[in-house]
C-alpha cells in the first residue's frame, strides 16, 4: 500500500470510528405536521438529530453539501439514503437535508393527497466487539479491521437503521406505508398517522419485508425527556409475528424504537447482524 492510500485508510477509519460512535446514540427526526388538509400544494419541515435526549437535538443528522461543516459526521452523513416515498408508493431521494450545528433541517412538498414517508436509512456498517488482554471492552469498525494481539470474546457485527416519520394530507392511504423490504419497519391495522390518546394502535414489525419471526424489542418515549426526572421508556411486548399494541395516555409526539438481531451461519465475514427502526409518531387528543 502506498503512503497516500494507507493515510487515505487511517482517515477513512476515524471517520468510522467516529461516526459509528454517532449511530450508537438514539436518532430521530420531527415533523412540524403530520396532518394537513386542503387541495393547494404546502409543505412541511423535519428536523433531524442524534440525541439520547427525546426530543431536543444535540448533533445534526443528513446533509446534501449545503450546510455547516459537519466535521467527523461527514463519513456517516455519506452513507446515509435520503428516502422519500408519495402517496402513490413512488420512491425518491429529493429530500434536501441541511445540516446546522445541532439539527438537520429538509422542507418536504406535500403536493398531493395522502401518506408520504419520509426517511434517512443507513446501510450496513461493520463493527467488531471485544476484549483487549487487560480485560477491557472495546470496539472497532470497518470490514476486516486488524485486532490487537490477544483479543478474546470477538464478535462481528453489522448494523443497518431507518430513521422515519409520515405525514397525510387529506385522508390517509397505505401505499407509502408498504414494506420497502429492508430492515426493520412498521406495519399492522392502524395508520400511522391515525393515533389518538387512549385509542389502542396495532402493529406489526416487518424484517426485510415479512413479519418479523426472530426476537424484536420496542420501546416507546414520550417527548419532552429533558424536563422529566424520569424518560419513563415503555418497553411494550413483541408477540408472533412481530404483532405489538400501544396505548397512548397523552397527546403529543412519540419516539418509538424497534430492533432485532440475527445470528448468521458460519463460516461467514459477519457473526451477528442488528437491525434498528427509529419512528416519530404524533398522537392527537381524543
């Protein structure tokens, strides 16, 4: 390897060292709607962030190259697909995302009547776990990174996250909420956009596109953490299938996480794949 290519695969490196660092946290992303009405065109406008504080954001979340200099998120915000789905199931990558010092910020056009989805997805990323020789856990990422001599417990792993929300103008359809098929998503009888405070939503967790068999996890957090003691996260039950209910006491907007991880048969370049879905819900007063 050349001196230019091995400082061109230390810089890459750190960049995903950092940047995984950025995807261990919680991310999500708000909508200034998620309901409109009327027959003229209008817009709405999401932010993003990656906070572990529900809903106040901390470290911007997607750029298109227009806004501040992001510094060692620019190798995560590369990565990142800019998903946008229309009432009538087409896909595109029109969201401009602008990135600030602490949110990312997109003007979405709502242009016609129905359910739009709107997404940032991250690809695989490669990580491995262990355990240095002193006993001390540690981590690091890319695909085949050299270990330091003498690690034990050695795990590799690769994750893949949606971050998402939707928003209906009019009445709401169910073709943007259709399975892209990849990942973690969410599905079931109640719209997304259709939650009322004491009304019971139920779901269904997709994995790349089928009802979810292996084990998934789904915790619910109100917003506002910053001015509680307590997150009170809601740890709600995943059965067969990935079928799951959540009641809402209050109205406001929710974070909703969803994940699972599946072992991969050996011999392989990854042991364990996890896969996570980070979801803004609004629930409306009853």
């Amino acid at each position: 390897m050349t001196m230019k290519n091995h400082l061109k695969a230390i810089g890459l490196a750190a960049g995903l060292v950092t940047a995984c660092s950025a995807i261990a946290h919680e991310r999500f992303m708000v909508p200034t709607h998620t309901q409109l009405s009327g027959d003229k065109a209008q817009s709405v406008t999401i932010i993003a962030s990656i906070s572990n504080d529900i809903f106040h954001p901390d470290r911007p979340l997607g750029d298109s190259q227009t806004g501040a200099d992001v510094g060692d998120l620019v190798t995560l915000f590369n990565l990142l697909e800019h998903q946008l789905i229309s009432p009538d199931g087409k896909r595109s990558n029109d969201v401009r995302w602008q990135a600030f010092s602490r949110l990312s910020v997109a003007d979405v056009a709502i242009t016609e009547s129905g359910t739009y989805r709107v997404g940032l997805v991250q690809p695989e990323v490669h990580m491995t776990t262990f355990v240095k020789p002193d006993g001390t856990p540690s981590r690091v990422f890319g695909k085949g990174t050299p270990l330091p001599d003498g690690a034990t417990k050695v795990i590799r792993r690769t994750t893949q996250s949606r971050v998402e929300t939707f928003v209906t103008a009019n009445e709401p359809n169910l073709a943007a909420v259709k399975p892209v098929g990849v990942g973690v998503e969410l599905a079931g009888e109640t719209h997304p956009n259709d939650l009322f405070a004491g009304e019971t939503a139920n779901f269904q967790l997709l994995f790349n596109g089928k009802p979810m068999t292996t084990a998934g996890e789904v915790t619910v957090i109100k917003a506002g953490t910053r001015h509680r003691n307590d997150r009170n996260e809601q740890a709600l039950t995943v059965g067969p299938n990935g079928v799951f209910t959540f009641t809402p006491t209050e109205a406001g907007f929710y974070f909703l996480s969803a994940s699972t991880m599946v072992k991969v048969p050996q011999p392989a370049e990854v042991d364990v794949k996890h896969f996570s879905l980070y979801l803004t819900l609004e629930v409306f007063p009853e």
